[in-house]
C-alpha cells in the first residue's frame, strides 16, 4: 500500500446539514460579570451556524463545555462541505426565486429560510470556507447579502464572523490570494485571511471568533508549535496503524482511512476542535476558558492546559477590536 495524499481527507467532510439540539442553551449573567468570573445565572440562548466542516470542527466540543458550567445549548446547523459564502447565498437566491427548486433546498431537503425560520435565535455565526479565506474579492457581497438576510428573518440575532485558522505548515498548498496564485505559507494565509476576515467584520459591524488568531499563536510558539518530524518513517511502505510524530498537531494530518494512509492538513484534529470551541465557549459566554475542567480523550492535559491559556489570551484581545454592530440592516 502507498500513501497517496490526494485521496478524499476526511470522512466528516460530508456534503450535508446537521441540526441538532445540544444539552440546552447559552448562560448569561443578570447582572455585569467580568471577563473570567464563574459564577453565572443559566438562560436559554439558540445558537445557529451557518457554515462547513471548518464550523463544524470549531464547534465540535462546545455542547460538552456548555454542559461543564450548566449552560443549555441549542444548536442550529446549515452546513455544507466546503461550502462559500457565495453558495450559500446562492442556494438563498434559488429559494427565494422558487421555493420548490431543489438548488434552493440543500440543506437536507430544507432551505436556509426554512431553517432560520424555525424558531428565535440569539446568534447566528457565518464564515467563509478556508481556500477563499485569502481573496478578499470572494468574501462580498455575499457576506453583507447573507448579513442582511439572516437580519430580516431575525431582528434580534446577533451576527458574529468566525474567523477560521491557516492550513498546517506541511500542507501542499494554502489559501487563493487572487483567482490563480495560492500563499506560499502558514504565516501568510493566516495574515492574508485575518485581514480579509477583520475588513469583513469592520464592514458589517459584527463581533469575531478569533479561531484563526489562536491557531497562529500555537503555531508560532517555540515550546508548543507542531514541528514535522517524519524522516525515520517510510511513506513508501507505510504499516498500518502506524503514524508520523505529529506532537501538537492542531490538524489531521496523516491518518489511515481503511487500507490508504491520507493527509488532511486543513482540517482540525480533537486539540484544534478543543481550541476551537474554547473560543467560541468564551466568546458566547462572556467567562474564561481557564476554569473549564472537560478535556478530549485524545488531548494530553498539559497540551490542554495550554490551549485554555490560549484561547482566554486570544479571546481578551479580540475585546480590543470589536467592531460597532451595524442597526442598518
């Protein structure tokens, strides 16, 4: 067998919608609590995203912490593999110009009406899918389109940009810069995409989840960065289960799927979805990932101590630039 690595990535990067209801709802103090201060007063809250496999992966543990400090969640989903801010604006287009078009209906049968429709919800997340995180052109007017869409559906939602993170360091290719050229590297893409992201989140006024932000700085840390360290493995006659060391890893990367060993290094792995859902826990819930006592079973525990540290750092500092929401819908 040889490892072949444009075979399919990953067995979740499905081309479908999940919408599900996890443990009950966002907590919400009822009086003014500070950043990092535990105690809060349950309330339900509807969290509704809208996205790909990248919102999946960021949101993976986010009933569990929920859970951990007695928060309800109900989650949302509309969700599509690799799915654009332009195709889910499209598939809105296809609705809206004929209700019974399949084109329309994606989102297992439904469509993104339909689903939004179902219901209050209090956030509702959109992203861009991570290969045009990196081509500002791609991002509008389709974010701004789906903004005003989700506003006028529901008024009283809050619209926040999740900020998706960069490709491993060892990945095969990065982000689209323009419609031919791709980044040349991990650095790049995370710079190149955070902008795109930031000028986004300035144009409609909406708070970030700075997944992306955390990621870089795991990335870059001299102590915790992942470092490929793969030159005794034979990738010729690669043994089944074995793997590369991939120690820190916050991506896939190589993985066994039956009998063919795969690369993903885009997508994350239990440590990057763990990250991932520490910022949004936080972000949500206005508290401190510090305290949050669950960690995933494949997650060493100082890796996850590290990871909360993270997460609350990055979280802190996205205080700084939150932009003025937008009341023009």
């Amino acid at each position: 067998m040889k490892f072949n690595p444009m075979l399919p990535l990953r067995i979740f990067f499905f081309i479908s919608v999940f919408i599900f209801q996890a443990g009950g709802v966002l907590a919400l103090p009822t009086a003014k609590v500070g950043f990092g201060e535990q105690k809060t007063k349950s309330k339900k809250v509807r969290l509704f995203i809208i996205g790909n496999s990248f919102s999946q992966n960021a949101s993976k543990f986010l009933p569990q912490l929920a859970k951990e400090k007695g928060h309800d969640l109900l989650i949302g989903r509309a969700e599509l593999g690799g799915c654009s801010l332009q195709r889910h604006w499209e598939i809105v287009e296809a609705y809206e110009a004929n209700p019974q078009d399949p084109k329309g209906r994606q989102y297992a049968g439904k469509s993104l009406k339909m689903l939004l429709s179902e219901g209050e919800w209090d956030v509702v997340t959109i992203q861009q899918n991570s290969l045009n995180t990196t081509f500002l052109e791609t991002f509008q007017p389709y974010a701004t389109n789906l903004y005003n869409y989700i506003k006028k559906l529901q008024p009283n939602a809050e619209v926040i940009l999740h900020q998706t993170w960069a490709y491993r360091t060892d990945a095969k290719g990065f982000g689209f810069v323009n419609k031919t050229d791709r980044a040349k590297t991990e650095k790049e893409m995370w710079e190149k995409s955070r902008a795109n992201y930031h000028t986004i989140a300035q144009e409609l006024g909406v708070r970030l989840f700075p997944v992306g932000d955390a990621f870089w700085q795991v990335s870059s840390s001299g102590k915790w960065a992942y470092r490929p360290e793969n030159l005794a493995y034979d990738f010729a006659k690669p043994v089944k289960p074995n793997l590369p060391n991939q120690k820190n890893s916050l991506h896939v990367g190589y993985l066994w799927q039956g009998k063919n060993l795969n690369f993903d290094p885009n997508h994350a792995n239990q440590a990057g979805e763990y990250l991932g859902s520490l910022i949004w826990y936080s972000v949500l819930f206005n508290e401190s990932p510090s305290s949050l006592d669950f960690v995933p079973q494949e997650v060493p525990a100082d890796f996850a101590k590290y990871l909360r540290k993270v997460a609350k750092k990055e979280v802190q500092k996205s205080k700084n630039y939150s932009y003025k929401p937008n009341t023009a819908a």
